[in-house]
C-alpha cells in the first residue's frame, strides 16, 4: 500500500520558519515528481511546488516569492519544504504529492496531475 506521510506541521510565530517532511512508503518515487499544496481555511487546494525525479528541476508558485524551497532525498524517499519568513496568510493544510512521471523533468502543477496523496499537516502562523 502506498502511503506518503507529512510531518513538521505545527503552530509558528510570523517570520519563523519549518521545514515539513512527506515519507513515502510502499514504493520507491525516486523516478517520480513530487509536489507540495495546501489548503488554507475556506480556500481551494493551491500549488506551492514540484521537484523532478532527480531534484535538478523546482518550480514554485509566483506567490511564493522565494520563501519556501522544496527538496528531496531519494535514498530516504522523502520530499522536503523548508518554510521561510511564515506569514498568517501562510496558514493552511499542507500536503505532499507524487506523480509518476518515469525520469521526466515536466513539471506539474495541478492538483489533478497528481497520482498519490497525503493526509495534510496544519501548519498555522500567528500574528
């Protein structure tokens, strides 16, 4: 059973930082993009970023405006976002996705390009 699972979520002052782990389980993603979204309260599911299989290639949302930075360890099949100068508005559940994409380096940014999904973690940022 495939399972990908987020951590380091939590509740965080503004312009603090975390750094939110996925551990992927069930199979290897180490050829496979990956993904971060969230969903803040009321709002739609958003993209955040995507890492290729290789970690050669991100590519991040506009909004993000270099805050966060999306990596991977394909040794421990985990996919990383290393949150930076957190706002309120940065509040929202966070997940982690994968898409099997075989060592292609096209990105992908829409939800429904995705094939596998986490539960989500909280992450909320107070003012």
């Amino acid at each position: 059973q495939v399972q990908l699972v987020e951590s380091g979520g939590g509740l965080v002052q503004a312009g603090g930082s975390l750094r939110l782990s996925c551990a992927a389980s069930g199979r290897s993603f180490s050829r496979d993009a990956m993904g971060w979204f969230r969903r803040p309260p009321g709002k739609e599911r958003e993209f955040l970023a995507t890492i290729s299989w290789s970690g050669g290639s991100t590519y991040y949302a506009d909004s993000l405006k270099g805050r966060f930075t999306i990596s991977r360890d394909n040794a421990k099949n985990t996919v990383y976002l290393q949150m930076n100068s957190l706002k309120p508005e940065d509040t929202a559940v966070y997940y982690c996705a994968a898409r099997e994409t075989y060592y292609s380096d096209t990105y992908y940014s829409g939800s429904g390009e995705y094939h596998y999904w986490g539960q989500g973690t909280q992450v909320t940022v107070s003012s």
